[in-house]
C-alpha cells in the first residue's frame, strides 16, 4: 500500500488542464486567470482629490480666493488655477494640473470668496497621482490568480469586464450497491438510505463545481460498466462511491479496467479510506471511493478537491491547513496514516469521539480534520497538522 | 467617534430574524437549523457486517458449515444460524441475529461448504449494532447547527428529505456617485468606473446571498431618497456605498433620515472606513459604507458578513480568525483601530504595501486581513490577530 503522501503526489501529476474560457467578469468568483492581465488604464485615470476640501495655487500667505467647485464626475481638465486661487473640491474629484496641494475642509475657515488655511500641508498633499495605483500597459494580475470579491472589484476599476480563465472541470458521480434507497421513501429490511451522491454533489457546489451527472448501478458487473461508460464519456472527473472493496459484488475496479482506465494506485494506508483506487483514461481521472460515507467525504476533501484546483489553474491544494494545539489524548496510531473529525476553536483542536468511517454524525459536527502520521502518540498541547472544513 | 468593538456590539443587538422556512436538504447547504433534529429511525437500522467475510455463530472449534450468503441490501431477517453455522456476508448486510460476530474474509480458509478460522475475534467483532450511531428519538442535530455537506450525507442517511431552516436576508445595493460608469464603456474625462456593486454582489454570493436589487444613484437628495425608498422597501439589508461623507454632495445620512432609518452610529475609528454609517428601520439594517472600495470591501468582511451570518441563524461571525505570526514591522498606529491588506501562508503572515482605502490592487493580492488596535508599535515576530479571507 502507498502512503498519502504517495498518492497525493500520483494525483497532482495525473491532473491536467489547459482549456481556457472568456467568461463575464461577475461570473468569475473561484476560477484561475489563464493569462497575466495588463492594465488598460491608468489608474486613476487622472490626478484626483483624496478628500473633501479646496484645490490650491500656492504663492505665499495662507489665504486665498476661491473660484468656484469641482464635483466627482466633472470635467476638470480646462480648470486653471492662478496663484492665491482655491476651487472646492470633493472626494474623488479631478484636481487640476495647476493645483499644488489639497486642503481638507475640515482644516480650513470659509469666508466670502475667499479661504483661511491655518496650517498648509505640504506640496501633493491629498492628491492621489495619475497612474500611483497602476499605469497602463504595468502587470495587473499574474496567471493563476485565483479570482476573489477584490479581484473582481479591482479588475472592474480598470474598466474589465471580460477575461480568460481557465474551465471548470465536468463531474460526474456514480454509486454503487444494490441496499441504496433514496432519502424520503420507505424502506425496505436490509436497504439504506443513499447519501454519499448528495454529500459530494453539496462539497462540489460548495467550490462552484456542478455535478453534470449523478448514476446509481446495482452490483453487477455489466451494470457497473456500462454507468461508467456513460458517465466517463460526459466528465473530466468521475467520482466512484463503493464496490471498490475486495467483496465478491466489488465489480468497479474490473468495471473500470473493462472501460480501459489505467490504475495509478488501489489501497492508501489510510484510515479511513483504505481502499480508495485512483485511474486515468487519457486526461479523464477517476476517484473510486470506498462506500462508507466518512471515508467519501475524507477523500473528497483530501484528494478530490486539491485535483479540481490543480484543474482549474490553481495549486494543489484543498482545505486550508495549519498547525493548531491538540486538546486530545490519542494512543499511539497503528502503521496507517488517520484522517481524524476534529472541532477547531482559535488557535485549538479537539478530536472528537466516534471515529468510525461509516460515522456521519461526527462528521456532521465536525469543523476540521486532523491529520496523524503512522505509529505516532498523540499528548495534549502537541501541535497537530489541521484541515478546516469550514 | 466609537470604537471597531462598540460597533459589532451595535451591529450585533440590531440583527433580528426568526423567519423558517422548509427546503430540500439538497439546497440547505449554509443554512443553519431552525429546530433540533430527532432522529427519525434507528442507524444503522439493523446490525449491520462492517466487513466482506463470514457470519458466523459459534459453539466450538474454528471450523463452520458454511449455509449461503447475504448481500448488502438483502433481507436477512428470516436467516437462523445454527451452532457452528456460517453465512457469507459483506460490507453492509444486514447481519442476523443469531451471529455472534463476523469474521473477515482476509482471516479465513475457505473450503468446499466449510470454512476454517485460526483465530477467532471477539463475539460482536465487526458487527455495527443496530442504532449504534444514533437511535431513534434521539437529538441528531441542534437547532442552530450550520448545514456542510457532512449535515447533508448525515440526515440522508436518516431518511430526511426536507428540513426546517431560518430564512436568508434579501439585500440590496445602492451606489452613489456622479463619477461611477460601468465597466466596459468608455470613459468620459472626469469619471471612473464602477466597481463596488460587483465587489459586493460576488463578496455576498460566496456565501450563497443573492442580491435582490442594484441600483446607482446620481448625487442628488431626491434620487438619493427615491432609491432608498425603492430598495429598502424589498430588502432586509441595504448596502449603499459612498455619500456619507462630509462633502457638500453627501446625502446618503440625510436622505436615510428622510426615509425614517433610524442612526445607530456614524463614523467608527477605524481605518479604512472612518465614515461608515450604520442604521436601521423596524427590523430591517442599513450599511452605509464610504465610497473608497477598499474601505467597502473591509466593511463588508468586519461588519456585513457577522450580521449576515447572524440574520441566517449562525453566531454573529464573518470570516474565520487566528493569531498569526508577524513578518512584517508597523510604526506605532494612531488613534484609530486598523484593518490592513495581508498575506498569511502557514503560521505567519505578511502586511502588504499599498494600505491606501483606494487601492484594491493590493486587497486583490491579498488572502487576510491583519487587526491593529489603535496605538499599537508591531514587530516582527509578534502575534497579530488575522482574518483569512481564502
């Protein structure tokens, strides 16, 4: 059996991607940019007051007359200031190329037609410079930004509203076994109700990712064939819950090596999650889950959303992680490798009770998983490697 | 002027919804429960094989007639064992009552009709007792529990179809300002482009709130007003940018009394977004921001987002914190409380250049937001409260 850190490594150079999309800049929260993006403009565009108050002509003294106003919006660039002059300016504004500094409103005593300044800033103040954000044709955004709410906000202050990100990759999800039944119908003795395809198709719409489709095959070879053909047909990524198992019913890696998929690795020492099998068909890649439902949505974390942002033009990488002060005592692991439901709070982390992969309810309560190294004693206060679910 | 601590306060007594409403599980990601969940069945709902092997009921010795099998989804209930009997069985099948435990398949010699085990495990070993994880009539989850795809799997597995919810806000966003044009176009001297409704409308569908209504909005009192009116008449939050200010063209504050919202604080020492406003009418909660998109931006992450997720049912919370590591030196802060534009990676965090309430280059560059108390002198090395945005 690999170590995670095996088949992590498998996964990330399995993942490739190079299609690239123009879509409208407000659908495009979570994607990569496929290309670096130049400013068109600078920005700002022109020189413009940092606040609310008069645009001033030096010459000497401190009072001066004033000649009228300057709107955000308006015109300013006919606007001529003489020395001992001020115009009232707003926030915003177009300072006139004649003006020496900005005095804020707050500083100053109006009078009729003319203004006292009791103590002048210095030259510039309050002017934010042409181009003092960017210039035009300077470097906005490298490729493999990833687009945010700012990105956005800024690409959208450059006057942007397309650009070239890369595509999304197409899901698919397919569950195997013949005990599965529906959620909100009666059940059969000896059946359960499915949930592993609406658990991923939520963590896959959690990070924007639609499911293109979503099968259910009973556990018979030709059954199992024929979904994956029809769903690997459609997908990038296909997502396998159960028959991955050492069963006689366990039909899916034959299934997959009967639909010409390469098996990269089948069984990571891990708990849970062992028999977790991962297969390419040329760039399609395929992730056969095992069926219990904490061990789909371990690995859905853990391997199956580092490779949709690799996909998508960003890292490797899935759950934000970091080092948080374990309150939990857990005796020393056996040679697998455990992914462990945990609550962070701050800068702590509990393990929480009731471990067991076929366990949702801890799951469901969970905040985090903790990640523990074969052969190793956890104490509390040691610093443990922490996964934030949310 | 009232501190960033005595604004959350305010914001935080203001926010008022007990409105529930049922949905689908399958759309009730980010939701948080209106009421406690009893479990509705027993689950497992019958003792269940947590492993492929062999049922098996003992008397003496480690040889076993071996009497058919069972597969995950078939009835069992009619299957006796007999002493010395064995049932083949796999990951789970409904196990029957007269086994005393499973054995797996790994662990057994399988000959014709018989089977030989060489050491047996404990009686009960690999059976998952019937409502082990949770029985029927129990708590399953709190009312006010945050629904993750984990929530989702979780109640599938117990048959539920449709839960109860507290509703999400409908908001709505108003821009004002003469100089705002929409990205795209082509600018006139003076003018700028408009980012703050997009920055917002994409900073809010990241957790999953639709925007009602956008509106822009020239510097005037009665437009202002007018669009007030229109959009607080749908909405439960209304977010306006710019206007409220000191500048002669600043109607936002006068035009919110005219539409009877009553001021719960204007201006917070903070930087950026000393102006910010904020207010209410009965239950409904305005946001006034100032216009500078970094400023909005920053208010929308400190102020909206707690309110949001307080409005929806969760604790008054925004994005996710923790004291980070400093690589960064900050001469001695002023009066005012500061949120500055940061890049956190592991346990550290850098402060980034470029701090200016105008800038969203930076913001756009940034995964965190680093809080300074007023007055404060931060050396490397030193622990500084962090805010990651992704």
């Amino acid at each position: 059996m690999i170590s995670t850190k095996e088949a992590l490594n498998r996964i990330e150079r399995a993942v490739k991607n190079e299609v690239v999309l123009t879509v409208e800049l407000k659908n495009s929260l979570g994607c990569f940019l496929s290309e670096d993006i130049e400013s068109p403009i600078d920005l700002p565009m022109f020189d413009q007051s940092a606040m609310d108050g008069y645009a001033i002509k030096l010459e000497d003294g401190n009072k001066f007359k004033t000649v009228g106003e300057i709107q955000a919006g308006d015109d300013a660039s006919t606007v001529v200031l003489e020395n001992n002059q001020a115009i009232k300016i707003f926030t915003g504004a177009m300072c006139p190329d004649s003006a020496d500094l900005v005095c804020r409103i707050e500083d100053i005593e109006e009078m009729d037609n003319t203004i006292l300044v009791n103590e002048l800033p210095l030259e510039g103040a309050n002017i934010r410079r042409k181009g003092e954000q960017i210039k035009k044709g300077d470097l906005a955004l490298k490729k493999g930004h990833l687009v945010t709410p700012a990105t956005i906000g800024f690409l959208a202050n450059l006057g942007i509203s397309k650009i070239k990100v890369f595509t999304s990759p197409k899901v698919a999800i397919l569950s195997t076994g013949n005990e599965l039944c529906p959620p909100g119908s009666i059940l059969p003795i000896g059946k359960i109700y499915e949930s592993n395809a609406v658990m991923l198709e939520t963590a896959l719409k959690q990070i924007d990712i639609e499911v293109i489709g979503s099968n259910k095959t009973l556990d018979t070879l030709q059954a199992t064939i024929d979904n994956i053909s029809e769903l690997l047909s459609q997908s990038d990524i296909l997502i396998i819950t159960g028959g991955i198992s050492v069963g006689d019913y366990d039909f899916v890696a034959e299934a997959l090596e009967a639909n010409d998929v390469e098996q990269i690795f089948h069984k990571v020492s891990q708990k849970p999650g062992k028999p977790f099998y991962f297969g390419t068909k040329d760039d399609k890649l395929v992730f056969a889950l095992p069926g219990n439902p904490a061990a789909v949505m371990t690995c859905c974390y853990m391997y199956v959303l580092p490779a949709i942002q690799k996909f998508k033009g960003g890292g490797f990488e899935g759950l934000s992680s970091m080092e948080l002060v374990s309150n939990s005592v857990i005796e020393k692991t056996n040679g697998r490798e455990q992914f462990l439901k945990a609550f962070a709070l701050g800068n702590e982390v509990s393990i929480l009770e009731g471990q067991s992969s076929a366990m949702l309810h801890t799951f469901a309560e969970a905040n985090a998983i903790v990640y523990l190294p074969a052969h190793t004693q956890l104490e509390k206060g040691d610093k443990v490697l922490t996964y934030k679910i949310y």
